[in-house]
C-alpha cells in the first residue's frame, strides 16, 4: 500500500477542488487516541495458514494440469468412486500426477464446475498465501478475489459458447457450469444476443479495472510559451478526479469524526512558462503535491528504540580522590629525580584513562620530559602511559594514565544524549566518549572513508558494531544501504535479519553477507559501476555531491522518466582486510583504490578494519586515501605507525581504548560497548517489519576472463599449450620470449600461446615491459585446472 500510495502522490497531477469544513465550533481529537484494529500479521497461526495455502496452490496447479493430459484414462475410476472404494488401493490405480485426490478434485473443479477456468483458484490461493506468510502484497486482496469470481463465470460462458463451434473439443474446456449457462443464454437470447453479452461483459470488466480514455485528444503543436489549459466544465474535472486510486493492501480502519463539506471549485489561473524553465515548474509542482518523500515506500517503518539496548554501570565516572593524589606525587617525584620542575599539574579524569596536564618550569626542554615514558610508567606501575608533549592548542604537557577501575560506556548513554538525537549530521556515528567524558559524533561523510585496526581482542568487532548501530538508529531503510564483507563468516552475520531492509547485493546472490573472495571481488567492481552511474546522473542533474542531487530530486527539478532516481548512501564495511588482500591483492586494492579516490562525492563510503596492519595490507595507495583511521591496542610501534603515521596505538590498554586520528588531530576514545544480544535484539526488531521484496540491488558485473572463458575453443588449443603452462608456472614468468626459448617455437606461435594462456586464466593481462602475472604458484594446482579444461573439452 506504501509504495502505491507514494506513487500517487509523486504522480505529476494537479489537484481541481478543495473541500473545506463547515464553520463551526468542532471538538479536536487527539491522533494517538484514534482507535486501530489490532495487528495479526506476525502471529504464527497466520503463518502457518499462509504455507496452508501456498502448498494448496501448488498442489492444484500439477494436479489440474495433469488433468489435461489424463482426464480421459481417469474419468472412468472418478466417476465410479464411492467412499467404500476411497481406501482400496487396488481400485485406486490412476494417472493424474497427485494420485486419487488430485484426479478427483481437478474433475470437480475442471469438469463438473467452472472448466479451465479453474486455473484461477491456483493463482487466489497463491495471492493469500503469499500475503499472509511473507507480509508482501502481491495483488491487492479483496480486487483480487472479485476478479477471480468473475474469471471463473465470464470464462467458463465464454469457453462454453466457443466450445459450441468445435464438437470435437473436450466438455471439460468449459466444465458443467459453463456448459448449463450456455445453453440457457442461447435458448433465451439467441446465438447472436449471448455473443453480445459477452462482448458487454468483457467490455465493462476492462473499464473498471483499467478504465482506459476512448476520446481522441489531437496533437499539440510546439509554441514559445507553454499555457496550461483551463478546464472546459465542472463534469471533466470531476471525471479525471474520480478515477479510482489502487492501494496495495487495505487501509487500516479509523474512527473518525464525521465533518460536513462543500465544495468549491476555483478556478486555475493560467500559469506561463518559459521554455526549458524546469526550475519554475517544479516550484509549481513543490506547492500542488509537495516535496518527494523517499520514506513513502515503507511508510509504516519504526526505528528502533532505545530500550533494545542494554545499561552498563551509572555512566558516572567516578575516580577515588586518594588515586588522583598518589599518582600526581609520584609523576612529581619520578621528574624531580630527573631535575625537572613543575609550576601546576591538573587531572581530567575520563572513563579509562586520566589526563594529568602538567606545567614545566620556564627553561626545561619538552623532549627531556618524553624521554621519560617508560620511567614514569614504572613508577606508577601502570600499563600504557602515554605522553603528549605538548597538547596541541595548549602550553600544556599530558600524560596519560590507566584508571584502576575503568567504566564501560555503553551505547545506550550515547544514542539517548542531546548530541546524538539533535545532530544534523548525514551518517552520524557514535564511536564513544572522549577523555573528558564528553560524547563524540563523527559524521562519517566528511571523514569519508574510515580505516580501522587493532589486534585481535582489543575490541575492533565492537566498534564495527557501534557504527552500524548507530546508523541504524538514525537513518530509514530508503536512506542508507549496507554492503557487508566478512571473510571470517562470524562477524557480521547478525545483520543478515535487515537483508530485506538496509543491505544491498549483486542480483542472484543468495546471502547478502558476501563471505567467499571471488564475490567480494565482483561486488567490489559492482560498486565502482554504481559509482560511474552516479557520477553520470550528477553531471546530468549539474550538481557536485549526493547531498546537492538528492536535493533537487526532492524539489521535482528532475524527471524521473530521463532515468532519475533518488540515491541512498551506501557504506560498504569490510571486517577482514588483510585476509583479502593474501588471497585476492591486486583484484582487491585496484577496485578499493578507486572507491577510496571518487567514491565519496556520490554517496559510497568505505569502513575497512584490519587486525595486522601491515605495509602489505594497508598500502600507500590505500592509506593516502583514508585520512580518517582508527586505532584500537597493536602489538608493536611499527603496527602503530602504520596505521596512525606515528606512534601511541602500542600503549593503549584495550578493551575498547582507541585512537582516532582525522589528519593533524589525534582524539583518544573510549568506544562504546553494544554486546551480541543487542545487536541481535535490534536486528530482529528491523527484520521482523515489513521490508523492500528484495535486497537492494547492484549493477551487474561480468568478468572478462570468464566471459572468455565461455568462448574458448578447447579444440583449437595448441599443441605445445600444457607444456607451456608447465613452463611458466615452474619458472613464474609469464612471458612469449621465455615459451620461444625453451620450446624452441616462433615467435608468432608463442605468442597464439600466451594469449590461450591468458584466455583460460593461467597468467595475467599484459603489463608492458613488466613479465605476466603467474596465477598459479605450483604445478599441482596446475594440473588439477588442466585436467578440468580437458573434463569441459570432453
């Protein structure tokens, strides 16, 4: 009903009367008092009913047409059936595909009722059930059930009077009833009269549900200004006004109070238009029907709420006072050993770690105090001292020090605070709470792509899952689009509940959570088409980013006839990186480098977590192009400096305890905690709503090799083609000089060669001066693609 209703408000129609309400003192009543039916759609008995009748529409489908072919081998045995001979298997012998009873009810309802016309029962049922297993209208209900009912008579009569005209036609085309009716119209109104009902009959079916416009309307001549035409008389615009609205599935009833009306008929100003003024039409357009509401589709859709989410302690951070003082002597203590003074130290105290910002005296150098990491850490016998010196934008030194007793901010302090719910940002994110306990928004369009990396257990899942909770909460299904990656098929498996709402997928893919390699590489080209479609679409619509086009869609300044369309946001989260890049390289960071450089102005953003960040991982190509990287605890001050540029990820002290570095700035977080069970109890408040028919779909993609692959002729192969996949595999060069000299060929003949060998994907395209990539790195592996090649040969 949603998607129907929004197309008949985006329908490009002006309104032609307004109904006023009678003046007079009305009592105002409250919308959320309005009394509503209650909701049976999730309840099991509902289900179980609609596989009733999903199953009942299969099984009349084989068994009517298995009718077709055996009705003459099984009439003899239906029509002698009694109930006595229901259970003897021996007299049961029939050769309709669903057995005794799908013989028997195919003549009932083929032969002794409507004829073929009973195929219409196979589609009714199929409708209801539908509709009541899957929540999704396929045919409005109650249209559907009239249509049926006037299907079974109109063409059961009507096969029984085109029946008469062919003796040798079986009786059973139009069935007992189709038979009786026609012979009694016949009988009363003749041949011709019963012919001309028919026609009528067929004729008024096809104005009431299609109601198509005989008159002849002449073509309009090009002018330099554009009029819109004044109505000729009140019947023409109570004739276009009338015409039926067709919704989806039935309005809810509402109690509402009955208001008396008139109506009034203004008439239309004619409005002149410059030609190709698209920019005034649509203001005409914006004040008639409104802006373009992209939620129409699911009109019903809920966010979910706040209570789906679980509190973690008081989100209180509280700090015994006799600890601020201890460790304040000993950092006093440990740089007066090294004679160096202080004027004032102060603490910030935060959820994991306090920040002591302290005051050197004029004269001491910053790099003597940052020598002193490692001395200070033991004299406070603490784990991940951190120093800062100094604290951009203040004459301060900071260091860093572990609470005895850390807090767990939980996600549900961040998305109930005013900063979160006020925010104006498009993809806000809730990564957690600064040092100072302040909640931290990140607006995950300006980072625009963001690189994650930690060690394992150090708390990366989580922030994944912070992020894309926090996106739940805030944006609707039509809005935004998840691409999920998950190599390690754990991870991100919760999600696979909102497939139908907020994850998008290459078409004739089964999960939507993409896991094998050889899809994340389509998928990933997938997403670089999308990309150059979008881009085709700004540069038709003249406008610079998504924000900008989405606005003028919106606003009706673009036709959706010329291929417009209104574009959600798509983030695409992969959660093992580096796993991706060991089996796949190349084919995975050429088509991430490219997301990475153009992706951002069109709405595609990219969210890429690793647990080694190594310079094989994360590249240069990779990194220059994610400014915005996080930092969970690593290993080693090379881990730290390759993801952060700089060290400080080596001596945090976990469990959600992070960097966030966003170019010059460096912010230690807190990241918020959301546990398995709350993503799953959010998950399944989406899911459980009524979604999109299908995942959102990506373009096609085709790859090249494959597509060669398919027309290869395995016949025309050389015959030095094996021993050169040999060669090249055991020497890894691809190259036709190395197959000239060991093979002793031409170089025409070696070069016939090298082309096979790149049509079947042995070795990799030409690089210019550079030898082939070798794909397959021993001989076994070799041999087992050889001898499928000669398997499809064969």
């Amino acid at each position: 009903m949603a998607v129907r209703e929004n197309r008949r408000r985006n329908e490009l129609r002006e309104p032609e009367i307004i109904i006023k309400p009678e003046k007079k003192q009305e009592k105002k009543q409250n919308s959320t008092t309005r009394f509503r039916l209650p909701s049976f759609e999730n309840h099991p008995i509902v289900k179980i009913l609609g596989s009733f009748f999903l199953l009942i529409s299969l099984y009349l489908l084989v068994a009517f047409s298995s009718y077709l072919l055996t009705w003459s081998e099984d009439q003899d045995v239906v029509l002698k059936m009694t109930w006595q001979k229901v259970f003897d298997p021996a007299s049961n012998q029939v050769e309709n595909w669903m057995g005794l009873f799908g013989a028997m009810l195919a003549h009932q309802f083929i032969y002794m009722s409507f004829g073929v016309a009973s195929f219409l029962f196979v589609i009714l049922f199929f409708v209801l059930g539908y509709r009541l297993l899957f929540q999704v209208s396929v045919l409005p209900i109650v249209k559907t059930i009239a249509y049926t009912l006037f299907g079974l008579v109109f063409l059961s009569v009507l096969c029984g009077y085109a029946n008469a005209f062919f003796t040798d036609a079986p009786h059973f085309v139009e069935g007992v009833f189709g038979y009786q009716i026609n012979a009694w119209l016949n009988a009363a109104l003749g041949i011709p009269g019963t012919a001309g009902l028919l026609v009528f009959l067929g004729l008024t079916a096809i104005i009431i549900a299609f109601n198509p416009s005989f008159k002849r309307t002449p073509k309009p001549q090009p002018e330099e200004n554009t009029t819109l035409p004044e109505p000729e008389n009140v019947e023409l615009v109570k004739e276009e006004i009338s015409k039926p609205i067709v919704f989806d599935k039935e309005i809810e009833k509402v109690e509402t109070p009955e208001i008396e009306t008139e109506t009034t008929f203004i008439p239309r100003t004619p409005l002149v238009i410059e030609e190709n003024d698209t920019d005034a039409l649509a203001d005409e357009l914006v004040k008639k029907q409104g802006v373009y509401d992209s939620t129409l589709d699911l009109g019903d859709y809920k966010y979910p709420h706040i209570d789906l989410l679980e509190k973690y302690g008081n989100n209180k951070t509280v700090v015994d006072r006799e600890e601020l003082e201890n460790n304040k002597n000993k950092i006093e203590e440990t740089l007066l050993n090294y004679d160096i003074k202080i004027d004032k130290i102060m603490a910030t105290v935060g959820p994991t770690v306090t920040l002591y910002e302290i005051v050197p005296a004029p004269g001491i150098r910053i790099s003597k105090i940052k020598n002193l990491e490692d001395d200070i850490a033991l004299s406070l016998a603490a784990l991940g001292i951190r120093i800062i010196a100094p604290i951009p934008g203040k004459g301060t030194i900071g260091i860093e020090v572990p609470n005895q007793h850390p807090e767990i901010v939980s996600m549900r302090s961040l998305l109930a605070s005013e900063k979160f719910n006020n925010t104006s940002m498009d993809l806000p994110i809730a990564l957690g709470k600064t040092i100072s306990n302040e909640v931290f928004i990140a607006d995950l369009t300006k980072m625009p792509h963001l690189l994650m990396a930690g060690a394992t257990g150090q708390g990366k899942s989580v922030g994944i899952n912070a992020l894309l909770v926090s996106l739940l909460f805030k944006k609707h299904p039509s809005q935004l689009k998840f691409v999920l990656i998950d190599p390690k098929k754990v991870e991100l498996t919760l999600f696979k509940k909102i497939e139908r709402h907020f994850l998008a997928k290459l078409p004739g893919d089964g999960d939507a959570i993409i896991t094998d390699t050889k899809k994340v590489i389509y998928t990933l080209n997938s997403l670089c088409i999308e990309m150059d479609q979008r881009y085709d679409l700004l540069k038709e619509a003249q406008v610079r980013n998504l924000k900008e086009y989405n606005q003028k869609f919106i606003s009706r300044k673009l036709n959706p006839m010329d291929g417009h369309r209104f574009l959600p946001y798509i983030v695409l989260v992969i959660d093992e990186f580096a796993d991706l890049m060991m089996t796949a390289g190349k084919e995975i960071e050429t088509p991430i480098a490219r997301l990475a450089q153009l992706a951002r102005a069109v709405g595609i953003h990219l969210v890429i977590a690793t647990q080694r960040p190594s310079v094989n991982v994360i590249t240069g190509t990779i990194k220059a192009n994610f400014p915005a990287r996080l930092a969970f605890r690593v290993t080693s001050k090379i881990d730290s400096r390759t993801i952060l540029d700089l060290g400080g990820a080596d001596q945090l002290v976990g469990r959600g305890d992070m960097l966030l570095s966003t170019g010059s700035d460096i912010i230690r977080l807190q990241c918020a905690f959301v546990d398995t069970p709350e993503v799953e109890k959010i998950t399944e408040y989406i899911g459980s709503q009524r979604g999109y028919p299908t995942a959102h779909m990506l373009p096609e993609y085709e790859d090249e090799n494959e597509a060669a692959m398919k027309e290869i002729d395995f016949d025309d192969h050389d015959a030095f083609f094996e021993e050169a996949a040999r060669l090249v595999v055991r020497h890894q060069q691809g190259s036709t000089s190395l197959i000239q000299r060991k093979l002793k060929l031409g170089y025409n003949r070696a070069g016939r060669i090298i082309d096979q060998l790149e049509a079947t994907g042995i070795v990799g395209p030409f690089e210019g001066s550079k030898a082939r990539e070798v794909r397959y790195q021993d001989e076994y592996s070799l041999e087992q693609y050889l001898n499928s090649l000669n398997d499809k040969e064969k």
